[in-house]
C-alpha cells in the first residue's frame, strides 16, 4: 500500500470524523445547520474564509496559469487576502448586525420581491459554476496522486462523495471545524513542497535557465501585465463584499467584532498560498514541458519524496474540500430560505426546513458535477463568474452608506444591468474596451443605480432604522 494512498485515507477518515463531531453542534435547527447557530468565532472565520478562498483555483488554477505565464499568476491569491481584509473592515460587521441568512434576503428587507428573486437566481448560478471547478481541480489531485487507482473523471465523483457527504452531515459547523485542519495541512504541504521542488530541480536558477525565453516566468507582474492583475484585485474586493459564501460566513459570527477581525486574519492567511502554488507552476514547465497545464501541480510533486508528495497532494485536496464545502453549503442557503420557505413553504417546521437543506445539498453537488465535466479552464471560468458579482456589491454599498440614493426598484435593475454586461461581454467583441469584464460592470453598474436614483421616487427604509 502506497504512502500517499494512506495519507489521503487517513485525511478522509479524519474529516468524517470532524463532520460527526460537528453534526451534534447542528441538531438544533436549520439555523445551526446553515449558520453554526452564529457562534462562529474570530479563529473559526479565519480558516473557514481561508477555506472558501484557498481552493482549486487557488492551487491547480494558480499553477495551471502560471505553468504557462510565471509568477504573476501568484497574484491570485494575494487579490483575494486583500478582498477579505476589505471586507473585514467595511462590511462583515454590518453584514452581521443585520441578522439575516442571504443576500437576496437584504435585498427584499431594503428593497423589493423581484430585487430578491433575480437575486437569488444569479447567486446561485455563480456559486453553482464555482463549485464545479472544485471538482475538476480535485479529479486532477487524485488521478496524478494515485494514476493506479484514479482517472480524472473518477478523481472527480471521489470528491463529490467526499463534498457532498461532508457538507450534507454537519453544514456549516462542519466547514469551519473540518478548516481548521485543511487550512493547517495546506500550510505545511505547500512550504515544504515547495522547497523540496525547487531543491530537487537545482534551485530557482537552474530552473529559470531550462524556461522558455519569450516568457518572463519569474518576473512578478509582466507575465499577465498590471491591467489584468489589477482586475484580479477588482473582481475579488467585489465578489468578497457580497457573495454568498462569504456572506454567510460573516452572518455566522458571534458578534460583529468577531466578524471583522475574522476576516482580516483570514485575508493575511491567504497571501502566501499563491505564490508558492505558481512556484510549483513554474518547476513544473521546467520540468514538464509537454503536458496538460492543469495538470502541472499534481505531476511536478509526485515526482517527489513520496510523504512529501502525500502530505502536498492532500493538502491541495484539503483546499478543494474546504472551498467546496462552503459553497455547497452556500447554495444550498440560497434555495432552501430564498425559495423554498419564501415561495413554497413560507410555514415550514423548521426541523423539516433542515432536512431540505440536507437533501438540496444532494441534489447541487450532483447538477455541480455535471457542470464540472463541460468546465475548461478553471481561472478563466472562475473569474467570469465572480464578475456577476458586481451588482450586488454596489447595491450593498450604496444600502449601507448612502441610503438616500437608494430607490426600491435599484436592486433588481442594477442586477439586470450586470447580468446584460456579461452576456454581451461573451457575446459582443466589440464592447471590450476594457482589459477585464469587471471595469466595465462598475461603470454600467453605479450608471444604472444613479439612473434609478433619479427616475424612481419610492425610497427604501435607512440601514440606522433596520
């Protein structure tokens, strides 16, 4: 029996473990199921946001990109630490002190039915193409982890059973518990991989000189060009703000402060990840030319001391699990309060509410699979993604800090106009003046909510007043 095959046994196991520990944290109601009954604590939103951020995208996708573009691709991460620390001080407390469940559900409280709806609907479509990559990302773990024992596709259904079973068991108390494990493990896999990786080719000097000349590999910026970069930190700053995810997170803490300072601490945890992950890339064109790019972080660490490569390869699986967990956990929130008990069953017991969230799980952790198997480039997919964002963002921020221009009708027509935005985006190559989808949902965005400050006169309730 192989070393990292025990590894990866001995990680499943301790996981399901967790989860049954955390199963009898969540037995008092969908809100302990869904929230942790908000009593999440500084140290448990720190690694749970470290968790949702430091995913396949994080790891596979950052090598994946910067097997093909260098050191640059690092900055990934970093514009998600800073997405989380932005969000730790401007609104994880608000978020908090307002008590609801979902985005959509602010959205009704300030604003209107239709404003939750296209709400709900949008949210669950990103969080539905995010988890997806999750899947892709850890097929590619296993199959290079273990080639004997797993395809890619094969990879891919462990880690829905292994996502789907930890989720459905102990919701969110299990994703931030199951955390602090992951986000340990991934620590100590990627810095020691790392050194190891680059001990074994040479060190970094040896492996710049086996690197293709056109490419700047290890200059940290000219590999993608500031613009892009730039837009990395908008989409990410934008999407922490009011995805539901994260959102949630931030609703399942203790108090406001523990909120905040969760947030921060966990956007500090995320920073390194990615850079050491695009180092990995890097070795891995140095080492491996030819093969498939998403296959690059997997195929340089099995080459490695085999508890090494164990230790590493589950730690990357940690991130997939941690990250996907959180989203399962977030979509399946959206359905069960945004449409389930607001439209099917407003008077639903709330055990039986619980249960349905459970089996909801099920349900999107299967659709999600599909998805993952029509799913190409796991940055690229992510990050289009995230963009839609945007609108519930800016209807946030303008709820919170300048009510006066808020109008009932903004939330759903801001959300509509992102929603345009991206599909003519894909659609219309001549509307991209921009470097990235992001800038140009900003300006159509804030555009469009100012528009409606001044053609609607109904206003909606001061955030003081809620």
């Amino acid at each position: 029996m192989s070393i990292p095959f025990v590894i990866v046994i001995c990680y499943i196991i301790a996981l399901f473990a967790i989860s049954l520990y955390a199963k009898k944290l969540s037995t008092s109601g969908s809100e302990s199921f869904i929230l942790a009954g908000r009593k999440l604590t500084t140290p448990i939103i720190a690694v749970t946001i470290t968790g949702v951020a430091v995913g396949g995208a994080s790891t596979i996708g950052v090598a994946e990109r910067a097997y093909n573009v260098g050191l640059a691709a690092g900055w990934y991460n970093a514009a998600w630490g800073v997405g989380a620390i932005v969000m730790g001080l401007v609104a994880a407390s608000k978020y908090r002190s307002l008590n609801v469940s979902t985005v959509p559900e602010l959205f009704e409280k300030f604003y209107d039915t239709k404003g939750r709806i296209i709400c709900v609907i949008s949210q669950m479509i990103i969080l539905l193409a995010i988890t997806s990559l999750q899947y892709i990302a850890g097929g590619a773990i296993l199959a290079s982890l273990l080639p004997d024992i797993f395809t890619l596709h094969s990879g891919m259904i462990m880690s829905v059973v292994v996502f789907i079973g930890i989720t459905f068991i102990g919701g969110m108390w299990s994703a931030g518990l199951s955390n602090i494990l992951n986000v340990s493990l991934i620590y100590v896999g990627t810095i020691f991989a790392t050194i190891a990786t680059l001990k074994s080719q040479g060190g970094l000097g040896s492996i710049a000189l086996k690197l293709p000349k056109e490419v700047p590999y290890l200059h940290p910026i000219a590999g993608l060009g500031l613009p892009i970069i730039l837009g990395w930190f908008a989409v990410m700053i934008t999407q922490t703000m009011s995805l539901q995810a994260t959102v949630q997170i931030a609703c399942g803490a203790k108090d406001e402060k523990q909120a905040k300072n969760g947030f921060i601490i966990g956007g500090l945890l995320m920073i390194p990840i990615g850079f050491l992950s695009a180092l990995m890339g890097i070795a891995a064109k140095a080492a491996y030319p030819g093969i498939s790019a998403t296959m690059a972080l997997p195929k340089v660490l099995v080459s490695l001391n085999p508890l090494v490569a164990g230790i590493t390869l589950a730690a990357l699986w940690a991130a997939d699990v941690s990250t996907a967990c959180n989203l399962l956990l977030g979509t399946s929130t959206l359905f069960t309060q945004d449409i389930y008990k607001r439209f099917i069953s407003p008077d639903i017991k709330d055990k039986k509410l619980m249960l349905v969230s459970k089996i909801t799980v099920v349900i999107l952790g299967l659709i999600t699979f599909m998805l993952a198997l029509t799913v190409v480039s796991i940055l690229k997919t992510l990050l289009i993604a995230l963009s839609l964002t945007t609108a519930f963002t800016v209807v946030f921020l303008f709820t919170v800090f300048m009510p006066s221009l808020c109008r009932k009708g903004s939330a759903f027509y801001t959300t509509l106009a992102g929603i345009i935005v991206l599909i003519l985006w894909q659609l219309v190559p001549a509307i991209r003046i921009f470097p990235h989808v992001i800038y140009l949902e900003w300006l159509v965005c804030i555009g469009v909510f100012l528009l409606i400050a001044v053609f609607d006169t109904v206003k909606i309730p001061s955030f003081a007043k809620i």
